[in-house]
C-alpha cells in the first residue's frame, strides 16, 4: 500500500479476485491494508485486479462512443421515475442540477419469475450496437467479481469471517453508471463550498447508498472526496479502479468505516468520462449494526434501514425536488 498523505492510498490487491476464490495471503495482507484507510477516508484505490488495461480501454473508448451518438438516439433510451435505466441529462443531486448526461444499466435479467425491481427497471440499448452491449454487460460482470471479492476484504477487516455479508448480495441490486461531463462555461472551483455561490459541478456533494463502489476513471481528473473540511482531488492512477465506501456499510460496521462526502468536478475546457460499478444489497435486507461489532457492550448507533425504502426514496431524488434528501443520519439513535 502506498502511504497515506493529502490523497486516499492505493492498495494492490492481486490474488484477491481469483477464479478458485481469493489466496488466503492475499486475503489477509488486503484486509489488513483497508483497515486504516477505510476509517480515515472511507475511500481507497485498487491496482492489481486482473482486469487487463486493453478491457479498460475498450470499455473507455465505448462510453466515449456512446454518449456521441447521435440525440435522437440517445433520448429514445430517456430513463424515467417508472424505469430509472438508460440515458438521462436533468439529474439532481442536493436538489441541484449537475453537469452531466449519464447512462444507467445492470445485469440482465434471466427468465423467470418477475422480481420486485423497485428503483430499477429494464436496460435500454441503443439499437445496431450489439458489442457495445456485449462490452458493457462483460464490465457489470466484472464489476461485479471484483466488488464481492473487496466486500469480503472488508468483512476482514473488521474481524470478522470473509462471508459474513454474502446472504445480502444473493440476489443484489448493483448496476453501473457511465457519466459523461462535457466542457462547463461556469465551472465552480475546486475549493468551492458544499453548495457553491457561483459556478456548476459535474456532481454535487453526496454519499453513496450503498455498500461499495468502483469507480473507474479516465484521464482527466475530477472526483473529490473529503476528509476533515476539506476537498482532496483522487488523482488518476493508470489501471486502478477508485473505491468508495457506502452509507449501508457505514450502517453495517456501527459507524467504524465511513462512507465519505465527495463530488466531481466540472471542467472548463475537458471532456471526463467515468462508471462507476454500484455494489448494493437484495432488496428484500434490512442493514443494521452487525452483532458481532457489538461485542463487550458497544451500543448500535443506527436503527435498522430497510434498504429497499432507502433506495427508492434517494432515487426518488434525482428527478425532483423532493425536499431534504434521506441520509442514514435519519437512522442515527440519539
């Protein structure tokens, strides 16, 4: 792990994501590495994955690719408050517009019983591009091995056994979603306030929902993630996927991990484009401080939160103005 400064650390985790299970080495040396900065920063960096930086750039060159499609196209995808996959230019955050367009999808779906999809919906892909859709449902998948894999890591890291949330991820409701930031006239600057005076953000301030997320970046600078009360740029480190712990994970570990504030910045005169991976739980769990945390009289800081009523009220955001935004802190005994 390279040491800790004014930037969140990088952490090889090779042999974590082997197709037999992770090396118990690695396991153990990758557990040992996210304790510190799971707590200081709730965000890390990753290298030593697997995932060959020629696949990343294919899936960089298709995002790029999907966003210059052509408008009709892409508003033909135009996701809605009744199927949230697909294409969209109007997001919120804190009730605020942001500078972005973003296409939302997950897996699909096997055919079977209809499950309850909540803030979810069907994927929409724009028509005559099947490798597209081949390259983004290889990364999902990806994603998603890699995600599980740090998951465990985690649970280690807090002492306890590497499954201890697996039952919460049988049948998950992660998905991926690709941003495009285009050039801003107005760009706040870096050392804004939360909710900037004057200039725009590409994604104002916000945590995630839920339990961890992979972000991989291009070569344009822009995440931010705070620490203390102040913003610290992520730099851009070729191959390695950013990680930001979740408000579900902060709830898990009773408040011992954190699941940090950050944004993105809009830039004047580049184009960034990011996907983040959003490992999330079945709807069906409800997240509450773990017992085994609880040890030695330790009293539980959260209430248990139905996930399912979390996601759909934060979702439920993006499209209105619904007023204040829910937070786990609206979980948080007195």
């Amino acid at each position: 792990m390279r040491a800790m400064g004014e930037s969140i650390p990088v952490i090889d985790v090779s042999g974590l994501c082997e197709a037999d299970g992770p090396q118990p080495a690695a396991l153990a040396r990758v557990a040992a590495e996210l304790a510190a900065p799971c707590t200081e920063w709730g965000a890390f960096q990753v290298v030593g994955h697997g995932l060959p930086g020629s696949r990343l750039d294919e899936v960089r060159d298709a995002i790029r690719a999907l966003f210059e499609l052509p408008a009709p196209t892409k508003q033909a995808m135009r996701r809605s408050r009744f199927n949230a996959r697909g294409y969209y230019d109007a997001e919120l955050t804190k009730n605020r517009p942001d500078w972005k367009e973003v296409f939302d999808y997950g897996g699909e779906r096997e055919t079977g019983p209809e499950a309850s999809r909540h803030s979810d919906g069907e994927n929409l892909w724009p028509a005559g591009e099947a490798r597209m859709r081949a390259l983004f449902l290889e990364h999902y998948a990806d994603c998603e091995r890699l995600a599980l894999a740090l998951l465990r890591a985690v649970c280690c890291s807090l002492g306890l056994p590497p499954d201890r949330l697996d039952a919460a991820f049988v049948d998950h409701s992660s998905f991926v979603r690709l941003n495009r930031y285009a050039p801003c006239p107005t760009p706040a600057a870096a050392d804004a306030p939360l909710l900037p005076d004057e200039g725009l953000l590409g994604v104002h301030h916000h945590t995630d929902a839920g339990a961890l997320t992979l972000v991989l970046q291009d070569d344009v600078p822009g995440l931010q993630v705070q620490r203390g009360d102040r913003f610290h740029v992520v730099p851009v480190v070729e191959g390695a996927f950013v990680v930001n712990l979740g408000d579900m994970l902060q709830v898990w570990s009773n408040d011992r991990y954190r699941s940090p504030v950050h944004r993105v910045l809009a830039s004047r005169d580049r184009t960034r484009h990011s996907a983040p991976f959003f490992l999330n739980p079945s709807y069906t769990t409800s997240c509450a401080p773990l017992p085994e945390l609880l040890a030695g009289g330790a009293a539980p800081v959260f209430e248990p939160v139905s996930w399912s009523h979390f996601r759909d009220q934060r979702s439920a955001g993006d499209y209105a103005d619904y007023g204040a935004e829910i937070q786990i802190d609206d979980f948080r005994i007195a």
